[in-house]
C-alpha cells in the first residue's frame, strides 16, 4: 500500500540508500520522473544528487547539515533545463533505530524564482 501511495502522490518524491554515501536511487515515484524526466528504470541504484544537480556533494553536505529543512536550489532537468526546486528530506530507520533511508521531496519553484526575477527587475528600473 506505501508504494501505492506514492505512486499515486503529486509531490516528486525520491528514496535513497543512506547506507551508501552515493547515495544511490531506491525509489522514484511518477511526480519526480515527470519533473525531472529521468525514468526510475533507467536509473535505479544511480547517484541522485549527481543526476539531478551539479556541485552534488556541497549539497548533500547542505541537506545533512539542515535534515528536514526546506532548500531551495538549481537542479538540472534530464534535457539540461534548469529547475528551481525545494527539496525537504527526512530520515527512515529500521525497526532497531538504525538510518537506512533517506526521503527527498521536490516542488517545483521555476515560476516562483521567475516571478520574483520580474520583480527586482520592475524594482529596479523604478529606481534607476
């Protein structure tokens, strides 16, 4: 039923093994293979962050240091446009406590980013 749900879920999510400082790719549902255009088949067990950013590991390092706090960064569409995206992440642990995954969620802020682009570009020749 959890993989159903999300499946079925609007929210581009992502699940990788934190056992492995790749990162790699567990779990991709519909919403994060229609954002980011990579099919969960064609890169399952492929680092995420790699794939989908560049500077990946200052921001793995970013997403650690600040765990379930919303990020807003660039990410890179499989055609090579750009993404504004939020990313906010949480951890999953066994039965025993122990970290074995990590869930990434990822909303789509390219219109935001742009909207606000407009906006200091008004403001701006407002005051010049």
């Amino acid at each position: 039923m959890s993989r159903a749900a999300l499946a079925s879920c609007g929210v581009a999510v992502a699940i990788v093994d934190a056992q492995d400082a790749r990162w790699p790719i567990a779990y991709l549902n519909p919403a994060f293979e229609r954002l980011f255009g990579h099919r969960e088949i064609e890169v399952h067990g492929q680092a995420l962050l790699s794939l989908i950013l560049h500077r990946a590991e200052s921001v793995q390092d970013q997403l650690l240091d600040a765990v379930r706090a919303p990020h807003e960064l660039r990410a890179i569409h499989k055609d090579g446009t750009a993404l504004d995206v939020e990313i906010v992440m949480g951890p999953v642990h066994d039965c025993a406590g122990h970290l074995t995954h990590w869930v990434l969620t990822f909303s789509d802020h390219s219109e935001l980013a742009r909207l606000r682009e407009e906006l200091a570009a008004t403001r701006s020749r407002r005051v010049a």
